[in-house]
C-alpha cells in the first residue's frame, strides 16, 4: 500500500443510474484511508458528489437503496411540454425530506457542480449557493427535464459541456486526482458484436433461401409426376412442409444479438451517453488524472436501473477496488 496516503480530489461523471456507482467507489476509498478534499460533479455526479460533500451519503443511500421500480415511477413527475417530458420538481423534493437543503459553501467539503448555458453553450459551474437549485440545474437531460430558470440563464445538463470536470478541482503536489467515468465505449467489443451478428442474420437469410430452392424443386417435382399417386404427393409434400417449420423454429432461437434500445429513453440515453463519452476523453487528454476508474455506458442503460442502486454501487467499489490495487502496486 502507498505509505503515504494522499488527499484526494474526486471527479465524477455524468451517466445516469450508472453513477450509483460512485457510492461504492467513495465508501472503498474511505476504508483504505484515503481523504476526499475537494469534489467536483457533473449531472448524477453532482447529485452523488453534492450529497456526499454536505456529509449526507449514508442517507441518501439507505433512500435510494429501498427504491423499486414503482417508486422510481412515481418520482416521475410527467408534464409534457415544448421542452420535456418531465419536470424533475418531485426528485428533487423526494431528496430534500431524506437530505434538508444546505449552502455549497457551507458544507464540509469543497464542491463543484457542472451545468450548461442553453443558450450561449457556455459551461456555468455552481460552487456556492443552494444545493439543490445547482443539482437539479446540472441534471436536467435535455427533452427529459424541464430546463432551469438560474439568474438570466437557462440551464441544461452540465454533461452537453463537460461531462468529466477535471478542470473544475486543484491538483497539487499533496494530492492525487480521481475521476471515475461511467461513459466508457468499448468500441473493439461493439465492432465484434456488430459483426458476429450481421453474419448470423446472413446464415440464416443463407439457409431461408437455399429451403426456398429446395422446395420450389419438390413442388415441381410433385406437380410434374404423373405417375406419383395422389396420397404419395400429399406425403412428399406434408414432409417438406414439416422440414420448412423444423428450420423456422431452430433459427427463431432466443440468442441475443447486438441491439439497439428503440425506445424514447434509450434512444436518448445512449446518444446523449456517445455525446459524453468523446466530452470525457478530451477532458482526460487535457487533464490526465492519477487514477481514472471507467464503466462501459452499456452496462446500466435502462430507465429501471435507478431501481438497482445496491447492484450498481457494488459494481463501483469493485472497480475502484481494481484501480487503487494497481495504484498501489505502482506507487
């Protein structure tokens, strides 16, 4: 272990349900007595890194880990507008009877949260002022939450802009920066999949032809017989029919190819989580963190994910587990 243990200044990531992951991450670097001094958050970063930040984290956990999928829903508080389809009024006001409303400059760590200028595309960084106006600002998901009304400003998801906000903590020469980015692309995997796909779906479309030919022949063969008897027909024909719908079957089989979400939220998430997959490796380019702990975007994508808050959670301390074991190791 690194005999002297650093300070560390933590960067998380927008991505959705996937940054339930962060819960897990910070309790491991906690029981291996690293200190987080500085905090810096982007949409569902800033919601976790907020909470934390204010000394509030076990509250919110135990909140969000008795979620199911019916009380996900009935956070939802639907308004279809020209703008969004929900207003986010109800979360926020959920999270404020588990985590009462608190000053960023009053709480117990510094923090930073992440949002965008609709407008002029100009990055707006809360570090003072209410907590929740800075985390509902930074988590308004474009088309999905209503945007926020802040000073002159309309204010959308801090991920359009900065996804990653290495540049929004202090590096110094007494600290080690930590980012975990739950925005990973793992293009090599997504490739092979595509391909092993398309070449199924060309075996099958392969074998549907060749028993197309192989028919058409036995037909002809029938009706060009004379002197098969009418029972004999009946039979060859009954055989070939039941070969035909013993391929059908055996080819209708339940292995799950390279899919694509089709509806509203995933057709979104997956955009928006492409979108913040190329903002997070410009900010790692420009700001290269001691420790950087990634997720793949496709691990937890779906709208009932924020109902496996635990499942996420662990997954994260694993994986911060990984990166301060190979930290460790090198230092």
């Amino acid at each position: 272990m690194t005999k002297n243990i650093k300070d560390v200044a933590l960067v998380l990531s927008s991505g959705g349900p996937r940054g339930f992951a962060y819960i897990g991450a910070i309790e491991e670097l906690e029981r291996r007595g690293y200190r987080i001094t500085q905090v810096a958050g982007t949409s569902i970063g800033s919601l976790i890194g907020g909470i934390y930040a204010a000394g509030k984290l076990d509250d919110l956990k135990k909140w969000l880990y008795e979620l199911d999928a019916w009380k996900v829903f009935t956070l939802m508080d639907l308004s279809i507008g020209k703008n969004h389809i929900m207003k986010g009024d109800k979360l926020i006001q959920a999270m404020k009877e588990i985590v009462p409303e608190v000053n960023i400059e009053e709480m117990r760590i510094p923090f930073k949260a992440v949002a965008t200028d609709l407008y002029t595309g100009e990055e707006v960084v809360f570090d003072k002022g209410s907590l929740y106006e800075a985390i509902r600002a930074s988590i308004s998901i474009p088309s999905l939450f209503r945007p926020v009304k802040y000073c002159s400003r309309t204010l959308i998801d801090g991920g359009v802009v900065n996804t990653l906000p290495l540049g929004r903590v202090v590096k110094r020469h007494d600290n080690i920066v930590v980012a975990f980015d739950v925005n990973d692309v793992d293009v090599d995997g997504i490739r092979q999949a595509i391909a092993e796909e398309n070449a199924h779906e060309e075996a099958k479309a392969r074998k549907k032809s060749e028993m197309e030919m192989e028919t058409k022949a036995v037909l002809d063969s029938i009706r060009h017989n004379p002197a098969m008897s009418f029972m004999d027909k009946m039979k060859l024909a009954g055989q070939q029919g039941r070969k035909m719908f013993e391929q059908a079957i055996s080819s209708d089989d339940d292995t799950e190819g390279f899919e694509l979400g089709e509806n509203y939220y995933e057709l979104l998430s997956r955009t928006f989580s492409l979108m913040n997959h190329i903002n997070s490796k410009q900010s790692i380019e420009m700001f290269p963190p001691d420790i950087l702990v990634s997720m793949p975007f496709d691990a937890y994508g779906n709208i009932s994910d924020y109902a496996k808050a635990d499942e996420i959670a662990e997954a994260g301390r694993i994986l911060m587990k990984s990166a301060l074991d190979r930290y460790e190791d090198e230092h």
